[in-house]
C-alpha cells in the first residue's frame, strides 16, 4: 500500500503538468506511470528526480541504453524494489534485452551477491593492487 495517496488530477498542478509533458514527450508515449504519479503529491521532488532520470536515462550517454537499464535492473533487485525491478525489466526488454540475456545478468546478479556477502562475512583484506594510486595491477585480473 502506498505510503502517500496519488492525486485523481495530478495535472491540474501547472509544475506536475509540466513534467508530466515533458515524460510523456521524451519517451514518446502517453503513459506516465505510477513511480511518477506518485511523486506529484511534492511537485519539486518530482522535477528533480525527473531531472536527473531524463539526464541519465534518457540521454546519450557514455553507456548504451540497454546498459543502463540492466544497471538499474541489478541496484533494484540489490535494494528491494520490485517497482523498480518490474519498470526497469520491462524497458530493457523493450531496449532489446532477450530472455537468454535476462538469465545471464540475474545469474551475474546472483554471483556479485554470493561473493560479495562471502567477502563481508569473511572481512578479506583489500588487495593494494585494487586501491587508486597502489602498485600495477597483476595481470589477469
């Protein structure tokens, strides 16, 4: 259940109308979703999260779209967000993310959570090869 109700007419507010335009004009699509609707109830939260989704989602980047939303993909499941899991999932998909390729980054996801907790629970030592300014990296790292 949400923790804010979502307003029956978030438009009416010129500053949520306004964002909304601009979603509904970047994605070229009608649909504003519920991650959206939700924030309307603090019109300048909604504008800067937008903000900053428009300029690193929706933008060109140094990564491709597709990378972007696998990333978004792993910190969602990594944080607990189904929200974000089930949006993001389907906008990778539509970014051309097949099943084959869906497997294996949940596989890699898995993996990163396995070793990482191993790594906490064991307290290994960081390898000076891994910190900035430390000797020459090994090779085959």
């Amino acid at each position: 259940m949400a923790t804010t109700p979502q307003a029956t007419s978030p438009e009416n507010n010129p500053r949520v109308k306004a964002v909304f335009d601009d979603i509904r004009a970047t994605r070229k699509t009608d649909f504003v979703n519920n991650m959206w609707r939700s924030l309307a109830f603090d019109p300048g939260l909604l504008e800067t999260t937008w903000a900053d989704v428009k300029r690193l989602m929706a933008t060109e980047t140094l990564l491709d779209p597709l990378t972007k939303e696998m990333i978004y993909i792993a910190v969602s499941i990594a944080n607990g967000c189904s929200y974000c899991v089930h949006s993001h999932t389907a906008a990778a998909r539509a970014k051309g993310m097949g099943s084959e390729q869906h497997a294996e980054l949940l596989a890699i996801i898995g993996l990163a959570a396995k070793t990482n907790h191993l790594a906490t629970g064991l307290q290994v030592p960081v390898d000076p090869v891994f910190d900035l300014g430390g000797p020459a990296s090994p090779a085959g790292l």
